[in-house]
C-alpha cells in the first residue's frame, strides 16, 4: 500500500533544527509507519545558509519567507524551531492554513500567548504538539509507567534540576543567531523558559499539576553588547532560577537551573519519593533508572541502576532499535517524538505534550517569574 506522505516544512535551522531534521530521517527506519516523512522545505531569511542546511539534511527546496512556507499546498506539517519570540505569529499563520504543527519548546513567550496558540489550534482542529522530547528518553517513559502503574505509592517529594556553564563569560555577547537565547526579546526568560521549561513539563507529566510557586531568580552578568544593535545592553533574562513549589497531589517540588553552574553542561537530573518506591534519572547517564522500592526483600533491599535496554516491551522504545543491552541516545528522544506524532495521526488519539499541556508548562512559568519579582508566593493560573 503506498504510504502518505507527510510533507514537512522547517522554519529555522539552528540546534533544534538539526535535531529534528535527524529524527523525521530516522523515523521511517526505525519506526515503520503508514506515513512517509518527506523534507520539502527549510526556511530562513538567510538565503545560502537555508540552502546549504537544505543540502546538508536533504530538504528538496527553500524559502526565505516563513509566510510564504505557510502558504504552500504542498505542506502537511511546519515545524517551529525560531527564537520564542516568533512561535505565536507563524503558529497562528500556520492554523490558518490548516497546516499541522509541531513547535519547539517552549510553547510561546508567556501564558497569554499560549492561550491565543491553544484557542487556535483547536478551534482549527489541526494536529499540534510541542518538542519537549525528554518525555520520551526511554528511561523517563519508563518513570512515568511505574508512576501510572501505581508503584511509588503516595508521592511526596519530586526534586529536579538543569545546569549549565556556557555564559559565564562576562564579554560574551547577547543577540543573533545562536545568542537569542540570552536576549529577553527574543527569548521571554532566560533558563527559566529555556531549562526549568523541560524540569516543569516533565514534572507534570509525572507528578501532576503544580498548584503555587515561590521562586528567586537572578542575572549574574548585568549587562552585554547586543549583536543586533552594536550597542551594550541591559540583560533582561535570568540567568540562574531555584523555586519551590506545591502540587496538587500534596507533594513538595523543589527546582534549580542555572548557566553559571562551573563544570556542568547539561546536567538535568529529576528524583521522586514515593511511599513505596523513589525513581532517580539522569540525563548524563541517559539510559539508566535507579530505582529503589522499599517492597524488595529487607536483605537485599536497595538502590537499582536499571539499564533501560532491553528489547521487549518492558522497555519503552527499545524494542525498534537494536538487540538487547545495546544503547541509543540524545537523538532518539527527538526520533520517538516524531513517531508519536504519527501514531497520533494515524489512531487518531494525539499524543502530548500537545499546546494545551504545554500551555500548562507556560503558566507555571509565569507564576515563577513574577513570585521571583514579587518575592512571594504565587498560585499558577489555570491553563
Ligand atoms: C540550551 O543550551 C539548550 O540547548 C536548550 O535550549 C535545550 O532545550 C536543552 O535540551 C539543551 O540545552
């Protein structure tokens, strides 16, 4: 039978493009499916540099106008991987041309924008989700079973952090390609948008909706030269964010990233405590799960690194790779997004985070950005 096609247009082609473009080529491998995923164009205002990235991934054409990408007939699916300060506008011109949609996280610059996106895409009823794709490390999908299977018992605590180490640099400038990140109009917030955004959304995923938040947040380095303007600017985003928090089940959350944290990288870490069982993940070390469940036999009771590789079904994911034992890596989370997202269209039943959960991920953000300017507590509003 011949397969559908599902044309994907990509706007941008930074990091996140990269790794999206490896997935929608990896997919149709590793996942067979009734949908084939066809590169048909890559975007950006930069003319060569979209035509060498086009080259590079295999996308069969290119554009410089995003407006004009989202006009085209012969586009199933755009793919947001702008600055943040540009998901809203293409989201909206996108529904509008009843295009499916996957975004980059986070979903939009703040909880208001979220709303206009979610009201949207579902007043269209076009397929949407958001790349939040550590959902979908084999080893946290496995975390979410054993929370859904009941294991953990009553939860107690949920503890993450996402540390860094890259702007420490006093001199290191602000704006542009690469940079945007630390530039408040581009981005909305600094780590707590970019790094704590993956933290909350993983947390609801596993532990519910976040009632109330107190939060501090700071921006070490006070000033950089923009890269736009010429001129040294007054930073607006934060570059370090720790809150606490309440969940709706009762539990107590306690959160901290940073990009000033000397040594790390990457380091994103999550623990829950259950009654019965606590569940420990590291990205660092991506594939294991430690688990410790206080059910075990007395004399052998303890903390066990689960090697989360086996290929039965078990093991989230593992069973479409290669043979028992054998790893996988970052990239893959991006991979089984994608392929969720086909199942999704396929049953009908579409996968998260959708921009509704992700709005959820937005209004925490929010309620954390003004405890910290507050210095108070502060109830997250309902998505
Ligand atoms: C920032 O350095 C960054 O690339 C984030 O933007 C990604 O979302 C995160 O997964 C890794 O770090």
């Amino acid at each position: 039978m011949a397969k559908k096609q599902l044309r994907v247009g990509m706007i941008g082609y930074g990091f996140m493009g990269r790794a999206h473009s490896n997935a929608y080529k990896q997919v149709g491998q590793f996942f067979p499916s009734n949908h084939q995923v066809v590169l048909k164009a890559a975007c950006a205002r930069d003319a060569e540099k979209i035509k060498a990235f086009a080259e590079q991934w295999g996308y069969e054409s290119t554009e410089t106008e995003w407006k004009k990408l989202v006009e085209r007939p012969d586009i199933d699916v755009i793919d947001i991987c702008t600055p943040n300060n540009m998901h809203k506008e293409i989201a909206l011109a996108a529904t509008a041309n009843k295009k499916a949609i996957l975004c980059e996280k986070p979903l939009a610059m703040n909880a208001a924008e979220g709303r206009e996106m979610v009201a949207a895409v579902e007043k269209a009823g076009v397929p949407n989700m958001v790349w939040y794709n550590y959902r979908r490390i084999p080893a946290v999908t496995l975390a979410k079973k054993l929370v859904d299977e009941g294991r953990l018992g009553k939860i107690f605590h949920y503890r993450a952090k996402f540390l860094q180490d890259w702007t420490i640099k006093a001199d290191l400038p602000q704006g542009g390609q690469g940079l945007w990140r630390l530039d408040v109009a581009a981005a909305g917030s600094g780590v707590s948008g970019d790094l704590l955004a993956h933290c909350i959304d993983t947390s609801i995923w596993l532990n519910g909706r976040l009632d109330s938040v107190c939060a501090m947040t700071e921006t070490f380095v006070k000033e950089r030269m923009h890269n736009l303007t010429g001129k040294v600017e007054k930073v607006g985003i934060d570059d370090a964010c720790t809150f606490m928090c309440r969940y709706a089940n009762g539990s107590l959350g306690n959160f901290e990233s940073t990009r000033y944290a000397r040594g790390h990288k990457a380091l994103y870490t999550f623990e829950i405590n259950g009654e019965n069982m606590s569940l420990f993940w590291d990205l660092h070390d991506l594939h294991r799960l430690q688990v410790f469940d206080y059910k075990d036999e007395g004399k052998i009771r303890g903390w066990k690194s689960v090697h989360v590789t086996d290929n039965s079904p078990d093991h989230p994911y593992m069973d479409k790779w290669w043979v028992p034992g054998l790893a996988i890596g970052y990239d893959a989370s991006f991979t089984h997004q994608v392929a969720d997202f086909i199942q999704g269209l396929e049953t009908g039943k579409p996968q998260g985070p959708t921009f509704k959960d992700a709005l959820e991920t937005q209004c925490v953000l929010d309620a954390i950005l003004d405890s910290a300017k507050g210095g108070k507590w502060v109830t997250v509003a309902k998505s």
